[in-house]
C-alpha cells in the first residue's frame, strides 16, 4: 500500500455545510494528524438526525482535504450549478515549473541552432552561419533523429523512476547527465573542433546523452508538479472582495499544466539569444549559455528537496503492464483453442484482455502478481490512449518548425535577422495567449455554460496544424516564384520578406494551446493514479512518431519539393483531424454525462 492510500479515509460528510456535529464525526470519521475534515462550526447547528437535513454522501479524502480559515463544503446544489475555478498553484509546484523552464531554455537553446549547424559550412562569406556543411537532408535526418531519441529515451526513465528511484532522484541524476552532453556539445564547437572534423561526432555524441537526460526529466516533471496539488474534493473560498467562489481540482490541474507549458515556451525564447549569437559571435558562446542557465536548473530543481511531495516507486507498472498483456493474449488464445471462450450477458465475446484477470484463468500462471481491478485499470488506460494513436501526424506538423520552416526562412529576405530565430514567433505567441485562454477564454466559456471537453479542443488544435501547413505550402510556392533564384536558392535568398511566414506560427501556436496542452492534461487526468506515469510515457512517445513519419518525407525536404512537403502534411493533418473528431466525440458527450451524473448522485 502506497503512502496516498494510507491516507485515505472514506468518511460520511452532511451536505449543510455549516453543520458540524462533534460527536456525528467522532463517531463516523478518523482524525487525521490530529485534525478533523470538517472544521465548521454552529452554536445553533440542527441535530443531523433532523429530517431537514439531507442525508449525508460518501467522499473519499485525502489527509490534505481539511478546510482552511474563510472555506467551507458546498451543497449538492452548489457543486452542482457554480461555476468552476483554479485554486492558486502551490509554491512547490512553481519551483518545478521554474526547473521546467531552465531545462526547456537549455533544450531549445542548444536544439535551436541545429539546423544551421549541420547544415550550411563554416565562416562562409556570405551565407547564413554553419559549422558542419552538411546540407539539408542531413540537416533534418539529424534533427529527426535527436527529436525521436529525445522522446522514446522517457519510457526507460519511467521504468526507472517507478521501480527504484522515485521521480525525484531520477530527475536529478538524468540532470547531471544531460550536463555532461551540454558540455560536449559546447568543447566541441569551439573553432579549433571544427576545423579539425570534431563537430560531427561531437554533435552526435551530445544529442545521445542530452536525448537520454531530457528523456529521463521529460517522463517525470509533468506528473511531479500535478502530484503537488493534493487537494481532491470541491470546496467553497470566500474572496477578500467577499465573494465566494467554487475551487476545483479539475480547473487547478488544468490551469496548473497551462503554466507549466507557459514557462516551456518561455524558456524556448532562449533560441533568440543563441540564433544571436551563433550569427555575431560563434557556435561555441551560442552553447555555452544554455550550459550555464542548466547549473541553475539543477539548483532551483534540489533547492525544493524538502517540499516537495514525493510518491516512493512502487514497482514499474510499464513492466507489469506488459506482463498483464501479454498473460492476457496467451490465454485468450489457449481458451479459444479449448472452445472455453468468456462472453457477456448479451453473448458478446470478452475482450482479449479480461482473459489476464485471475478469475478468469483456470490455471494461473506462477508469475501472476496483480489482481482483477489491476488489469481493469490497464484497460481503462489502453481506452485512453486510443486518442493518442492520432497524435504522431500532429508532431509531424509541429516538427517542420524547427527545421523545414527554418530551412524556408533562409530562402527569403530576413534583413539583418537571422532566419532560425523566425521560430520563435510560436513561443512569443504562446506567452501571450496561454494567460489569455487560462485567465479570459476558458473561464468565461465555464460562465456561459459552453463545456469544451479535451477531444472537441485536441479535435481544433488539430486543424489549426493543419491550417498552419497549408499556408506554408502557400508561402514556398510564393517563395519559388520570386526571384531571382526562383526553385533553386541553395543557401541564396530570394527577393521576397520572412515577415510573410508569421502566420504559420501564429497557427501553430494556437495548435498547441488546444491540442499539445490538452494532451498533457488529458494523460495526466485520464489514467488511474496507478497508471499516471505510463500514460504520460505513452503520449510522449507519440512524439517518436511524428518524428520517424518525418524521416519518410526526407527525400521531399529539398528544393523544389517543399512545396509538396508542407502540401501532403497539411493534407493528412486535415484528413486525420476529422477521423479522430469522428472516432471520439462521443468520449466529451460520456465524460459530460458522468459528471453530471456525479454532481446530482
């Protein structure tokens, strides 16, 4: 039993939320540290065996559901007909967001270049910066590559962290190692490397272990700054103005994710001060900065070692997992050979997975150590993460930012900015409008009765993407068609403005505020405590999928074929929109309904 579960108490709570009868909850609740649930008190309180009173509900808390000073329990008729809002996002969950923020400015500060880097020669008069002089291909195969190892590298983590460290430990050890890869990256693209070949494999040493530190981070710090907001029942706050208004655990976690990807994309503007940089100084300050600002990380990340809510690993559940499916596969295959087949009520057949259920094995196997509500759990997980399956064409969309839009930007006449700092128009997007929809649009759409479940909005980030692809392939064809390079610029740039690429961004941006943002509250939300982790690694791997799809479209990412690329992207962006609208709307209108089932139970 995990440390959550000791502190579970399953009590009996009178819906008058000013009643509070000692002896009532003497008799019927545990204290916890020394402290009861209910804190309220009336001198002229109704006895609860008076009939005026509603009977009482069953909620199961947490030792951290106690009220506070100015907080009270709503009635049935509040929980169910006030509106919603996010609580304040605990001090120790803001310290993991300020360590998210350092590791995202090193991770884009560094990753941000890589496309000039690989791609263009070194000190070339002339032409945009480079060190490696590897052209385009090579460019974005590379860039894929780092992309894919970055994101399969968190299910190892999540192994890790589950079965012997903790999230915490792991995320600190994974940092040291991802400082080794900083330092390499930045030893090796000092002029000297370069001239003498050491870029190259300098550079793929570094994305092998930034690839395998940033994995071992990535799979551990979204769920660790959720888990610091322990609070589990609705509870009423009267304001200082006041007013009182309805906390929501649901609201806070959402609103909890929007900051925490709020300061990624802030930490993501660290690719101007790089771009800057490579393009005035060299590649070599342009990575140092980011190594420095990776000291701090680990700093803020250890500073809050004593306050931060740490879950102990209690075995891996991906390896358990796997065990419960494959045990499930090889009996559902035994018992139909046998013709003992399960069926339901209505003579349906079972699913394949309720064969792994002990109780439903004639002949256990030895190795069997989970219980029938585990593989209820892994089923109800495997149901989840049917959305995700649609998630891999998104980041196939999402990666062309880094490179086949940087690549785009230096054909075309930027001035005296350098073309892979156009990139960053996304994560200035981001910062402003991520405050907007968590402070303006989603509570005023909760005020208004509009529920936008997590598929209608992943279903519209979706075709934002999509949108944002079709204008890119908009604007290369703009682009091949002046000149004087027209379809052929090599690293030339044709007479027509950057400034034209903006709305790409802009779209991309929007993108992710409905469907990255989402994706991550949905993984976090949507799985059973148990299964947190492997749903969240499981979403993050969607990302090796968008970048193995990338690599199938690499004969397509040179001149004159990127109109094509950003065209087909765009069209299986649409296409795959709307069947995954089609496949699961229904998964908004089920949630909607058990919630208002919820509220008037």
């Amino acid at each position: 039993m995990d440390m959550d579960d000791k502190n579970r108490r399953l009590i009996e709570i009178p819906h008058d939320p000013t009643v509070y009868q000692p002896s009532y909850a003497a008799s019927h609740t545990e204290e916890i540290n020394g402290r009861l649930p209910l804190k309220h008190t009336n001198e002229s309180a109704k006895s609860f065996d008076d009939d005026s009173l509603e009977k009482p509900t069953a909620y199961e808390i947490t030792e951290h559901d106690v009220l506070a000073e100015n907080e009270r329990w709503p009635t049935p008729e509040e929980e169910r007909t006030w509106v919603r809002v996010a609580d304040n996002v605990p001090s120790k969950a803001f310290l993991i967001i300020v360590t998210e923020f350092c590791e995202r400015f090193t991770y884009y500060g560094v990753s941000g270049i890589f496309q000039n880097y690989i791609q263009n020669g070194y000190k070339v008069p002339g032409a945009d910066p480079g060190a490696i002089n590897g052209g385009k291909n090579m460019a974005s195969g590379l860039g894929n590559f780092f992309q894919f190892w970055c994101y399969i590298t968190p299910i190892f983590a999540a192994i890790i962290a589950d079965q012997w460290w903790g999230k915490y430990k792991t995320i600190l050890v994974f940092a040291m190692i991802y400082m080794v890869g900083d330092l390499v990256l930045t030893l090796t693209s000092i002029p000297a490397s370069i001239r003498h070949g050491g870029a190259l494999p300098g550079l793929v040493i570094s994305m092998i272990i930034i690839g395998l530190g940033t994995g071992g981070i990535k799979s551990n710090v979204s769920p660790m700054v959720a888990d610091q907001y322990q609070r589990q029942r609705p509870f009423i706050r009267k304001l200082k103005s006041g007013k009182e208004v309805l906390i929501d655990r649901g609201a806070t976690i959402q609103s909890i994710f929007n900051w925490f990807y709020w300061a990624i994309n802030v930490g993501s503007l660290s690719s101007i001060a790089t771009t800057e940089l490579e393009h005035n100084v060299d590649f070599w300050p342009a990575y140092l900065l980011p190594t420095l600002m990776f000291v701090i990380c680990i700093g803020v990340f250890w500073a809050g070692r004593n306050t931060y809510i740490r879950k102990p690993p209690t075995g891996s559940i991906l390896v358990k997992a796997f065990q419960c499916m494959t045990t499930g596969f090889k009996q559902s295959r035994k018992s139909k050979k046998s013709g003992s087949v399960l069926v339901t009520d209505e003579g349906k057949k079972k699913n394949w997975m309720e064969y792994a259920k002990p109780s439903n094995m004639i002949s256990p196997p030895a190795d069997v150590t989970w219980n029938d509500t585990f593989v209820d759990e892994l089923m109800s997980t495997l149901k989840a993460c049917k959305v995700f399956l649609f998630y891999p064409i998104y980041w196939l969309c999402y990666g062309q930012m880094t490179n086949n839009l940087v690549a785009q930007a230096g054909e075309m006449d930027s001035g005296s900015v350098p073309n892979d700092i156009m990139q960053n128009i996304d994560a200035l997007c981001l910062i402003i409008f991520i405050p907007i929809f968590d402070k303006l649009i989603y509570p005023g759409l909760r005020r208004c009765g509009v529920h936008v479940g997590p598929v209608t909005r992943i279903f519209i980030g979706f075709i934002f993407a999509a949108i944002s692809m079709a204008y890119a392939a908009i604007v290369q064809h703009l682009v091949y068609n002046a000149g004087p390079y027209y379809n052929e610029p090599g690293s030339n740039h044709n007479n027509i403005s950057a400034g034209i690429q903006i709305p790409a961004y802009i779209f991309i941006a929007w993108s992710e505020i409905f469907a990255s943002i989402t994706g991550l509250e949905y993984a976090y939300t949507k799985a059973p405590n148990s299964m947190k982790s492997i749903v969240m690694s499981i979403y993050l791997v969607t990302t090796c999928g968008g970048a193995i799809l990338a690599f199938c479209f690499n004969s397509i990412t040179n001149d004159p074929y990127l109109v094509e690329n950003f065209a087909v992207v765009a069209g299986l962006m649409g296409f795959f929109s709307v069947l995954f609208y089609v496949c699961f709307y229904k998964y908004d209108r089920k949630a909607r309904q058990e919630e208002e089932e919820r509220r008037s139970s």
